[in-house]
C-alpha cells in the first residue's frame, strides 16, 4: 500500500503556491511510522480546480480504484477540487477504498460525521471563491473588450505592442512596424488575385525573397491564419455584416466601423458536422489603424471559404464549374465523376450528389447530369453576361467606398431608430395622436431607408471599369483555370433539381 502526495497549481491565480512548496508541505505531515511506505508523486501544473479532468489526478485516482493507496495527502482541500459535487464524490471513492485523506493545512478527521460536514463546508467556501474569482475575470475581460484594448496573445506580424494609455488605464496597443506592414500588404493583394492558391503564394514569397522577418519560413498554415485574422483590415460596415451574419457577438457599435481601425476576434468556435459555430466568438474594435483594405480582406475571406467547401477532392478538379454546382432537393455540393469508356471511347464525366454518394439522405437528380453538357451551357450563359457588360456605358469612378460605407451607416443608424420606435410602441402608453405620429415616423424612416440603399445601388453601378471589355473577349479561348476563376467570381451556385433542370443564382 501507498502514501500519495498531490499537488495542483491553479491557472486562476498566477501568483498561487507551487507544486514544489505543496508537496513538501504534504512530505512534513507524513507520520515517522509512515518513513518506510512507497510515496509516489502526481502533480498538476496550471490546471483549474472546476473539473477533474487532470492527468495527474487521473493517474491516483486510477491506483486508488486499484486498491493500492492507503493515504493522500494535499496542500490543501481545494488542491484537489473546488467543486463541491466532484469533491463530494471523489471523497466517497476515497471512503470504498479506505483511503485516508489528508490535508497538510487543515485538521479534520473524515471518518466523524463532523469532520466530514467540516470538509464539505470548507469545499463550500472553496467553490464560491472560484465562482467569484472566474467572475472577476470575465467582467474584467469583457470590460476590456468594450474600451478597445487590445486583448492579448501573441504578436502579431506586421504590429508592435507600444505602452499607451486609454481612457485614463495603462495597456498596450498595437502599432504597424513599416517593413511588416507592407510584407502583409502583398500577402494580401496576391492572394486576392485569382487562380493564386496558399501554396501558390507560398513558392511566390519564397521565390521573391520575401520571408517573415523572424527569419522562420512562410507556410500554408500561417499565410491562412494571417489572412483571417480581423486584426489587419480596415473594418468598416461590411466588415462589420461579415461577422454579424455568422452569429458573432459584436462587442463596438458599428457606427464605429469607419473603415480606419484594426479589429480582434476572440472566444471559441464550436464545430458540429464540419460546420463552425461562432457564436461564441466576439468582435472588437481596437484603437491601431488598420494594414489592408476591407474589399480585399472581404476578397480573400471568400476565397478561403470556398476553398474549405471545395475541399482536395480529386474529383473535383475535373470541372472548372467545381464547388458551384449544388443538388436542389439536399443542398449538398454535387462533384464529377468519370465514367466508364463508351462505345466511341470517350470518357464522359457526370455530376453526383454527395449527400446520395456519400451521407446517404438523398436520392439526387432522376437524370444523368453530363459535366460537359452543363460546362457548355454555363458557358454560353457567362458569354452572354460579358457581352451585357460590355455594352454597358459605365464612368470608372475610384475613391467611393468610404462613401458607400457613410451610407450603410446611416442605414445602421436608421435601422435603430426603427427598433427604438417599436419598442416604445410596444411598451403601450400611446393615446390616438401620439400613436398616429409614431405611425409616421416609421413611414418616413422607410422611405429615408429605400433612399439611401437607392443612393448605394447608384454608386455601386459607377464603378464598373473597361475590364468587362477584355473579359468578353478573352472568355471564348479561355482555359480551365481562367474559366474556373471567372465562374468563382461570377457564379454564386447551380442548381440541380430534381428533374434535372437547371437554374443559376449569379453574383452580379
């Protein structure tokens, strides 16, 4: 039989003992008939006392279910839960197996009916003061969050972290180091061109010579997770839409959202069936201006995420309509597939659902949906739009975004007058004449509303350039790749219905 000594360092408190100092304190309570007895040692560092799921306490409470302990000994109650309902169990395991529970800091005999009403209400106490300490924590960080402080982690590349002093608090912000600055400038521009892949960017920036300044070496991973990260775009309302629609918790008014400042996402992402929940993520505005602007973050977000739903299949490079085309009846993705050799020797490639090939819920189209059939439809389809926009008379105009962005802030703001209007109306209290004024209030906030999304669909259509010219006329000879990225750009899905017909949703 065995002695065990535990000790547990709690990531709450940094200051708090350590693992060292309990267990010779553990060590100084152990009986002079107890000198001859096996001692074996666990120790948790940087584990929260609110579960118990620790490797250390793991491995004793293994050996004490084997009937191999006859003593443990803590620094304190708390070392091994603060949790009073774990504590209350492990305490009745320790009882089955007659195991002696010791603490080096409190005298309490668990084998009276008072010493263990003395062990549970310390474990009270012990509960509480966690409760209240993560508490303390949380508001402290969301505090924080809400001044614009910058909430810590790593530095990222392209910033310095510069003392500052923000509503009266000492803190840090990020400032843009030049020559990173404009590394992450590039990064982002090429990757928002088309046909650039993270791999493809990558073997650019090495063949360019243009490596972290750490001296470590750019790699797929790390030029991902620089080009999601909110902390380098200009956030403006779009930025703003982007996270809002995704279900994160906007911590800054989006009046805020001026198109100047970086912002910080924080918190975690739940995933269930592949699909991300980020509804415990939240969005911040911070104080250091932003490196890149939000049309080309926006690009490149879009670009990652089709990527994702695109995914390596390696069927899926066997048509250029790749990732777009859709079963109506499922909504799951439909990817070629190569058939067998036909009488005249062809290869023919035909679309298949994926949630019939490969989850089973869905029966598909009753019809054989040929790649090259749909690639040649789609095409005509996309030669007919280019040539509408070739005719279109259009002034290039440069420089309007921050005015599209002014005008979806005043949609914003009109769209909370809205809200505060019904939620007086809803609170009662409105005679006949008060309710007929808030009646027109409403109309006129519609009509100012439809007037500035008007204003906005205006300046959007003056921004088309003579590109569309070019595109028109390289589209007829263009190649799988060129063909692959236009239909990208172009082509929000395809559907497929059941009967085999097919109906387009454009992104223009």
């Amino acid at each position: 039989m065995a002695i065990i000594l535990y000790a547990r360092r709690s990531v709450e408190r940094e200051n708090s003992i350590s693992c060292e100092t309990q267990l010779a304190y553990c060590r100084s309570v152990i009986k002079p008939d107890e000198q001859d007895e096996k001692v074996f040692t666990f120790v948790d560092n940087g584990f929260s006392g609110g579960n118990v799921n620790r490797d250390g306490f793991q491995k004793m409470m293994k050996l004490v279910r084997q009937g191999k302990v006859k003593k443990v000994i803590v620094y304190k109650l708390d070392r091994i839960s603060r949790s009073l309902s774990d504590f209350v169990n492990i305490l009745q395991e320790f009882k089955e197996h007659r195991v002696e529970f010791v603490s080096s800091q409190e005298s309490f005999d668990t084998s009276s009916p008072y010493g263990e009403m003395l062990v549970k209400l310390l474990m009270v106490f012990a509960e509480f003061e966690r409760t209240s300490i993560i508490n303390r924590v949380t508001q402290a960080y969301a505090h924080r969050s809400e001044m614009g402080f910058y909430m810590g982690g790593r530095r990222p590349y392209g910033f310095e972290l510069i003392p500052t002093v923000i509503h009266n608090v000492k803190t840090k912000k990020l400032n843009p180091i030049p020559d990173e600055a404009e590394q992450v400038r590039y990064i982002f521009e090429a990757y928002a061109r088309e046909n650039l892949s993270l791999r493809r960017l990558q073997d650019t920036l090495m063949a360019e010579g243009k490596q972290p300044l750490n001296g470590s070496s750019w790699t797929t991973a790390k030029l991902s997770t620089l080009l999601k990260n909110p902390i380098y775009v200009k956030a403006d309302s779009d930025v703003y839409d982007y996270y809002d629609c995704r279900g994160v918790q906007m911590v800054t008014d989006v009046s805020l959202f001026t198109g100047e400042n970086g912002a910080q996402l924080y918190g975690h992402t739940k995933h269930d069936s592949g699909n991300a929940d980020w509804s415990d993520m939240k969005l911040v505005l911070l104080t250091h201006p932003g490196i890149v602007s939000s049309g080309i973050w926006l690009k490149c977000q879009h670009k990652l995420e089709q990527n994702r739903k695109i995914g390596n299949s390696v069927s899926n490079s066997t048509s250029w309509l790749a990732g777009k085309v859709v079963c109506e009846k499922c909504g799951h993705t439909m990817t070629t597939i190569k058939g067998r050799i036909n009488k005249r020797g062809e290869i023919r490639r035909y679309f298949n659902c994926t949630g019939r090939s490969h989850k089973k819920t869905c029966t598909g189209p009753k019809v054989t949906i040929y790649a090259g059939d749909l690639e040649d439809m789609i095409c005509e389809c996309i030669s007919a739009k280019l040539e509408d926009l070739k005719e279109t008379e259009c002034t290039p105009q440069k420089g309007n975004a921050a005015g599209i962005n002014d005008l979806k802030l005043k949609i914003r703001a009109i769209e909370r007058s809205e809200k505060q209007l019904l939620d007086v109306m809803l609170a009662g209290g409105f005679n006949d004449a008060l309710l007929t004024l808030a009646n027109q209030r409403a109309v006129q906030l519609e009509r100012d509303r439809l007037a500035l999304h008007q204003r906005i669909e205006a300046q959007k259509s003056r921004r088309a350039t003579g590109i569309a010219v070019n595109l028109a006329q390289l589209w007829r000879t263009a190649g799988d790749k060129r063909k692959k990225a236009v239909a990208m750009a172009m082509i929000h899905k395809i559907f497929i219905s059941e009967d085999g017909s097919t109906k387009v949703l454009w992104n223009l």
